[in-house]
C-alpha cells in the first residue's frame, strides 16, 4: 500500500508573509511576489592513486537567497547601497518567512535569517514601456544565520491506495 499527500495539506505559496528589520525597524515586506532562501553546502574532494573514485565531504555552508518585491520597495535597498556609497559599510538586516495556509491541517512554519547582505545587482531606478504588469525588483542577497522557528505539524489528509 503506498501513501501520498491530498491536496487539502499541499501549502499554498500565495499564504504568509515576510519581514525585514533593518536599523532596529521591523517591517512587512508589502508587495512581495517571490522570496526564497537556501543553503549551499560547499564541499572538498580527494583522489588517491589506486582508486579512479573521486571522494568529496562537507567544508561549508553559505547561505543566500532572492526576493522579488513591487518596486516601491527600491526605497528600502537603494538607501542601503547609498549608505555603502558614502561609508564604505553594507547594513545588514533580518529576514523573516512565514508560510501560514489556513486551508491545510500543518499549520504554519518560520524561518529566520539573520545577518543578510546585499549581493549582485541592485536596481536603483526602472522604466519598462513593454508590459502592463506592475514594476518589480529582484534582489539577491547573502545571510549568515538561518534560525529555524514553527514548523509544519504531519499532515492530516493523506491517501492511501
């Protein structure tokens, strides 16, 4: 007999929120479209005469990550890289994800993020003639802590057949 999950404890992507806190100052972070974050392990590798095998094991981590937001959120990133512009010193922020679908049984998960920076390209002024959709931003960034919050309780609605 094999299981698998309904589509009533499938987490809708569209359910939570996010946060950033940056200077003390905790905000939701309106207009979000897509936030993502993940870890990369980094990794090292042998070889040894009498072996073709090529070993690897674990050496790190780094974490980064991407957002896309509705570009009155330019405000909040430009002003970072202009602090850097005129310091020489990226602020760092917080980031907080929580996925909160009220139609499954799972309940809602946290994530924290601690110690982001600004990473790659940051748009600091945009006009686009060619879509009627509204203006976005892409930002990508860098954390060093990932601190896990809620998460998931087992889901109630599994088939079975």
């Amino acid at each position: 007999m094999s299981v698998y999950l309904k589509i009533e404890d499938s987490v809708n992507g569209k359910q939570g929120e996010a946060y950033i806190t940056l200077n003390g100052i905790m905000r939701e972070l309106v207009g979000l479209v897509k936030i993502e974050a993940h870890d990369t392990i980094k990794e090292r590798t042998m070889n040894n005469v009498g072996t073709v095998k090529t070993q690897s094991a674990p050496s790190g981590v780094e974490g980064s990550g991407t957002l896309t937001i509705n570009y009155w959120a330019i405000k909040i990133f430009a002003e970072m890289v202009k602090t850097y512009r005129q310091t020489g010193k990226m602020p760092r922020f917080d980031l907080t994800i929580i996925n909160d679908d009220p139609g499954t049984s799972i309940g809602r998960r946290s994530a924290g993020f601690n110690g982001c920076i600004l990473t790659g390209d940051v748009p600091l002024a945009s006009l686009e003639a060619s879509s009627d959709d509204p203006l976005t931003i892409d930002i990508s960034f860098k954390y060093n802590e990932y601190v896990p919050g809620d998460d998931f309780s087992d889901p109630a609605n599994i088939g079975r057949e």
